[in-house]
C-alpha cells in the first residue's frame, strides 16, 4: 500500500472531523431550543426539583466501531459503500 492510499478508516476519520463543528454547533442549537421549551415546566419545579438537559457527541474512534459492527464482518470491505452514522 503506497502511503498516499488512505484506508477507509482514515476516510471516515477525515469526514469526522471535518463535520465536528458543524455537529457542535448543531448540539448547542438543540441545547438551548430544548431548554427554552422546559421554561414553562421548569418555574412550576418545587426548590429540591431540578430538570438536566444533557448531550453528547459520539467520540470518532466509537462512532468507527459502532459501523464496524454493522459490518458483516469485523474490518472494513473496499468493494462496498459504508454508510456514515
């Protein structure tokens, strides 16, 4: 393998990153739009009562995972398309 052959791996990692902002910015939109539907619910709470809003984003080496084991088989096949969660 030449060393600018890059495996699909190394694609999808490439891909991760680069929609990493945008995944971000997309988070804290969703964040803050579901807080401001919680308002009306959250001034009703008695003083020990709480609502959490949390969010996460899928690290990339477990986002690789998660399609390996999609796969029918445990490494990545050149002749197929994969479909990026």
């Amino acid at each position: 393998m030449a060393n600018s052959e890059r495996t699909i791996e190394d694609r999808l990692r490439e891909e991760y990153f680069d929609l990493l902002p945008d995944v971000r910015r997309v988070l804290d939109e969703l964040e803050a739009d579901v807080r401001h539907c919680l308002v009306p619910i959250s001034i009703r709470l008695d003083k020990y009562e709480k609502l959490v809003v949390t969010s996460r984003i899928k690290e990339c080496e477990s986002a690789l995972d998660s399609v390996r084991r999609r796969q029918e088989s445990p490494i990545f096949d050149r002749g197929q398309p994969v479909a990026v969660i």
